[in-house]
C-alpha cells in the first residue's frame, strides 16, 4: 500500500501540473452537453419563406398570416415573379417558396378548391418533411374553418378548400443518401485534416526535431505553409473516393460544375488544415491536440446541419455554427451536387471560407515561436 500510494501521489502531482488537460477533461463534457442540450431540436421552425401573392385579397393574407403564426414559417420575402422565388430557394436564403394564383380568392368564394404552389428545397430532407407536413396541416385546418362557417356541426367532413400543392425540389423522392452522403463527405475531411494538422508542431517538440527547424533560417509562415500544403493532396484523394463512391454505390446525381467543386473544396481542406495547424500551436502535447481536436470534430458534426437541420436551432448556436467552416462547405456540397448552382449562387460561402483560412493562418503565425519555449 505504501508502493501504490507513492505512485498515486505521484500521478495527481502530474496531473496538477498539466492544468490544460485537466481542465479540457473537466469542462468539455460540462460544456458539450450544455451546448448541445440545448441546440439539438429535429422540430423545425421558422423557416425562411418567400412569397409571391398573385391574387392580393385577404383571404390570401389569411393563410399567409395562419401560416406564419404556426412559428414554422417565416415569412422574410415577398416577391413579385416566380424567377425571384427559384433565386432565392437556389441560394439557400428561402427554404420555402408560397405561389397565391390570381382566383384563389374567387376558388374559396365559389366553393371550390383553391390551390397554392408550394416549392419546397429538399436538398434538406428533414427540413423540406417538416415544412410539408406543416403546411398541409394548416390547410387543413383553414378549410375545416371554412366548413363550420358555412355548414354548422360538420367538423368531421373532410373537404379541402385549401388545396396546397407541395413541389420538393433537388430531391424529389426524399433519398437519404442524397442529403447524407455530402455531409459525410464534409465531416471526413473535417475529422482527418484537423487531425492530422493538429500533432505537426507539438509532434515536433515531442520528437526534438524542432530545434533543426529552428536552426534553419525558415520563416514562420513558411513553415505553416509547409505543414499545411502536402496533405492538400491527401484532401483531394479522399475527396475523389468519396465522390465516386456516393456516385456508382448510391446514384448521388452529380447536377453542378465538378470543377468548381474540386476549387471550392480546396479552400475547405486548406481551412481545416490551418484549424489543426492554430490548434497544434496552442497545445502542449500529442494529447492535449487530440482532445482539442474532438472539441472541434463534435460541434463540426451536430451545429453545422449534417445531423440537425440548423433552422431549428436557437438563434446563439446558429452563430456559433457559423464559426465552423464544414457549415459553408456543405451549403456549398449541396449546392453544386444537388442544385447544381454556381459561383454566383456561392460567393458569401467561398468569402467566409477565405476569411477563416485568412484568420487561422494569421493566429497561427502570430502564436509561433521559433523557440522551445
């Protein structure tokens, strides 16, 4: 006993003295569980809709009104032709699109049905169910409101006065390996360049090589640049295997310019490589890089909308998801593959990209020394 409570006197003095990792053991399972706890919600609400009314009566505002105070529709866009609508379901600012024709109101004051076009992106499968559900629900409920004001006690008839006609968009049939597959290709490459990046300056000083770099008259942002440039490569093959396998295994339709893809996933693969390379800055050891790195890898995976469709996520978290790059680069995945849009749809994505490669590369340089300690 006196052995064994020697060497467990000497374990905790060690512990003490790596306060970093004691103290990223303590917090991120306290800080993951908060953030998480309260981000993840598969109800999806507040929906950013547009909307192009033809017929500019009441009861059009009526419907348009029930739906917005459903919660799941935000009504952000009104718009004045059809082409608005397409442009800004393209680009990801709508998720939803409500065309009123002209004689809606002259269907409902005649009795019959009167239809609205609703254009849903499902490119998001979860999204796109629930807002479909949701609305084919409300119009139920407006027209059984129809009913008891013309015929009393008839609650139970079934008679639809509103008739919404639903028209998913990029994924039709609902498929999940359409909306799964690019979000996996996104979290592999996220998960095996921070990785990776993140041991290549701690490795360094664990293996005492960095006394020869720094020797050298090698500058700091060459020898980020040095770190980061090789396992460009590496992005790009686990890029291309990932893609012929969604293609051939599971008939992921490839809609969009793949050029722009491979150009638009080098900013992504350079992002998460300088995100690995600030955080091999910044840590102390091997294992205090890998910890960090999950710190990164989970946020990555569930606030960025491969798991949970960002929509319904409190505002704060959403923000925060906007810190993440994979949250850009499966805008812009989706995008090319499923809408097959270009540049011109995904310049505010391709900017937040260059400018976190900017910021990342900039603290990185900024935080390296060409000392040992």
């Amino acid at each position: 006993m006196t052995r064994l409570t020697a060497l467990l006197k000497k374990e905790f003095i060690q512990m003490s003295r790596d306060r970093l990792t004691f103290a990223m053991m303590v917090a991120i399972p306290v800080i993951q569980l908060l953030l998480f706890g309260f981000a993840i919600n598969t109800d999806v609400k507040h929906l950013a809709t547009a909307v192009y009314d033809q017929s500019l009566q009441q009861e059009g505002r009526d419907l348009l009104s029930s739906l917005e105070a459903s919660g799941y529709f935000d009504i952000e866009y009104v718009v004045n032709s059809y082409q608005e609508i397409t442009e800004l379901i393209d680009r990801g600012d709508a998720k939803a699109g409500i065309i009123i024709p002209p004689d809606f109101s002259q269907n409902l004051k005649h009795g019959k049905n009167a239809a609205v076009q609703m254009i849903v992106d499902a490119s998001d499968s979860l999204t796109a169910s629930s807002a479909i559900s949701s609305a084919q629900l409300i119009a139920q409920m407006k027209s059984k409101e129809i009913l008891l004001k013309k015929i009393p006690g008839s609650a139970s008839i079934n008679v639809n006065a509103y008739d919404i006609r639903i028209r998913p968009w990029y994924n039709p049939d609902f498929v999940s390996a359409f909306y799964m597959v690019p979000g996996i290709l996104g979290v592999v490459i996220t998960l095996t360049m921070v990785m990776i990046t993140s041991m290549a300056i701690v490795r360094e000083r664990e293996q005492g090589t960095m006394e020869q770099l720094i020797v050298t008259p090698i500058k700091s942002y060459e020898l980020m640049l040095g770190k980061i440039i090789p396992y460009v490569l590496l992005g790009y093959i686990q890029m291309t295997l990932a893609l012929i396998v969604g293609i051939l295994v599971f008939d992921v339709p490839m809609r969009g310019s793949l050029g722009l893809l491979y150009l638009l996933t080098s900013l992504f693969i350079i992002a998460s490589l300088t995100l690995g390379i600030m955080i091999s800055n910044f840590a102390k050891t091997q294992m205090q890089a890998m910890q960090m790195s999950v710190f990164v890898f989970l946020p990555s995976m569930l606030l960025s909308g491969f798991m949970f469709p960002r929509e319904s996520m409190p505002l704060l978290f959403n923000l925060l998801g906007n810190l993440l790059p994979i949250s850009f680069y499966l805008e812009i995945l989706r995008g090319i593959i499923l809408k097959g849009i270009g540049i011109n749809y995904l310049w505010s994505q391709t900017f937040a990209l260059l400018t976190f490669i900017i910021v990342m590369l900039g603290i990185s340089i900024l935080k390296f020394k060409k000392k040992l300690v």
